[in-house]
C-alpha cells in the first residue's frame, strides 16, 4: 500500500473489494469515504443505516477475505485432553511450544479468572513468588518481550494502566467456550468441546504457585463436564429416550464423575428403569473396584443398599 492508494483506479479496486482491505486493516469508513467518492451519483443522500450495513457487510467478509488473503485470523488454543496451538505459522508454534514458561504465561491469561487483563502484581505471585518484585517485573517484562512477537499482531495487549491481557476477539480457546456453553445452559454443545482434563501433561519447572493454580483449574472442569453429563444423563431418562442413548448417557457421566456415589446411584435407576441391569451391573462393580483401587475402601452403604433393592425389584423412589 503506497501512496497512490487513493487514486480513483485504487479507489475501484477498494470498492469492489471492501472486505479486502478491512481483513488488511483498514476501517471500514475510510473505505466507506472512498466508496461514496466514486458512487455519489447512486447514494446522494446516503443515511446512517446505509453506513452500518456496509460496515456490517465489511466485517462480515473479513473472515472469508483473511482467508483468501491467508491474514492471519487470530489464536486458537486447543486445552482440554490435549494442548496445541493454531494460528501460526509451524515453526513459530514449535518455537512456543518449546518455550514453556512463556506459554504458561500466556495459557494462564487465556484461562484464569475472572477473565480478562491481569495487573502485574497478579502475575507475579504466579511466576515469580519467590523472586524480589524488582526482579519479578524485569522477568515479567522479558516474558512479554519475548511472547508477543511470537502471536499474531494484536492478541497480546499492554495496557496504559499496565495491564496484561489478551483479546479475545482474537483468541479462541475451547476450554473458554466450554465453560460459556454450560453458563448458557448448553450441555450438548459443551460435553462436545470437552476433550478430556485441561493440560493433562502440560508441566513448568519451578512455578509451584502455577502448578497449584492448573491442579485446581483441572479439577473444577472435571467436575463441571461430569456434572454437566449427568444433567444430561437425567434428562434422557425423565423424557423417555431409549434405552441405547440414556446408556451412553450414563456411561459417559461415570466415565467423567466415576468418584461421585449420589449421582452413580442416579445413574444406576435410569439404566434399571430402561431395562439396561447388565450395564447397570457393570456400573456398580467398576465403582466398586475404582474406590478399592485408589482408596482401599467399599462403596458407601447407600450404594451397595440401593443396587441390591434394584436388583431383587424393590422399590426404591426416594433420594438417590
């Protein structure tokens, strides 16, 4: 782009090609001042509403222009069961991925709450509890030197205030949708982002505070997807699905709460009340050997009560 852009050939070329030079950068009213420039014929009195929906018409391409163009779009963070980085070129994502101190800065950014830009003093305790601020600070400072020219232009954001963030126009992140999909009240959708723990083998040395930090993130969406999982598991029985769907219902919740006896008990009535006992058999003999295994204990008397009642046919219609 020199300076012959505004020539009135350039001028056309724009004007057929709005969503060109918005995914390039420019707003879309410089080229709605070049667009009205050559067409004043056809739009003499051109209205606001008429200025919003090229606008609209504008972004609505850029995704399809950037594309085309191969602009890069944005970051995207794949987090749960798995960690890779797309958005960037190979070797620049090999380069991040071999740098785990600075991606563990940008992961944590991405992904602690509440969402949004952290203040240095917020950082700090994470990555560098241990260090004097002075040298906390230059650390954080070299940090974010060497981590922004590594992400598309625009993600990495420093406020004046002197606030770390990212945009999240520019980064998606599916552990991020996940948890907006179940705020949303949107089960399906966010069972099926769901790929597994967050950063199952995801590790940086001599940041215990971090460590801490992910152990309990991991947790608590655990915890979300299989409560999430039953919900659903629930819900197919109470509406009658088949026994085929609320089976994997069931299957799929124990699979991620296989710790949680009040809500297997749950479980085990919806697959006794399709008719599913070899299934809820094996429901109850799995729970049985998990807790021996990894605890050296029995299920609780609730438990094992309510699945010796199911299967000599008793009725059991009180809390699970």
């Amino acid at each position: 782009v020199g300076s012959g852009l505004c020539t009135r050939k350039r001028r056309r070329v724009l004007s057929t090609h709005p969503a060109a030079h918005v995914a390039l950068g420019f707003p879309a009213t410089v080229w709605l001042r070049w667009y009205d420039r050559d067409n004043e014929s056809a739009f003499p009195q051109r209205s606001r509403a008429h200025e919003v929906g090229i606008a609209g018409a504008c972004g609505a391409a850029t995704t399809h222009a950037r594309e085309t163009l191969n602009v890069p779009t944005g970051l995207d963070l794949t987090v749960l069961g798995e960690l890779s980085v797309k958005g960037l070129p190979p070797e620049t994502a090999t380069r991040l991925l071999g740098q785990p101190k600075r991606l563990s800065c940008l992961l944590y950014l991405a992904l602690s709450l509440p969402r949004g830009p952290k203040r240095r003093d917020e950082l700090l305790p994470v990555f560098w509890a241990d260090a004097p601020r002075a040298r906390g600070l230059a650390s954080l400072r070299k940090t974010i030197h060497h981590l922004k020219p590594l992400l598309p232009d625009g993600v990495l954001q420093i406020r004046d205030s002197g606030e770390i963030g990212l945009d999240s126009g520019l980064v998606r992140c599916d552990a991020v949708e996940f948890e907006s999909a179940l705020d949303a009240g949107d089960e399906e959708r966010a069972l099926a982002l769901y790929g597994g723990p967050l950063l199952p083998e995801f590790r940086v040395t001599d940041t215990p505070e971090f460590e801490r930090w992910l152990d309990g993130e991991r947790l608590r969406l655990d915890r979300r997807a299989a409560r999430a999982a039953w919900f659903l598991a629930e819900r197919a029985a109470d509406e009658g699905a088949s026994a085929e769907t609320v089976t994997a219902a069931v299957l799929q919740a124990v699979r991620l709460g296989p710790y949680d006896e009040a809500a297997i008990r749950g479980g085990l009535r919806s697959l006794f009340r399709v008719g599913n006992r070899a299934a809820a058999a094996e429901v109850f003999e799995s729970l049985r050997r998990r807790l021996a295994a990894d605890f050296d204990m029995l299920p609780s008397p609730e438990t094992e009560q309510l699945f010796q009642a199911l299967v000599s046919g008793t009725r059991q219609d009180g809390p699970s």
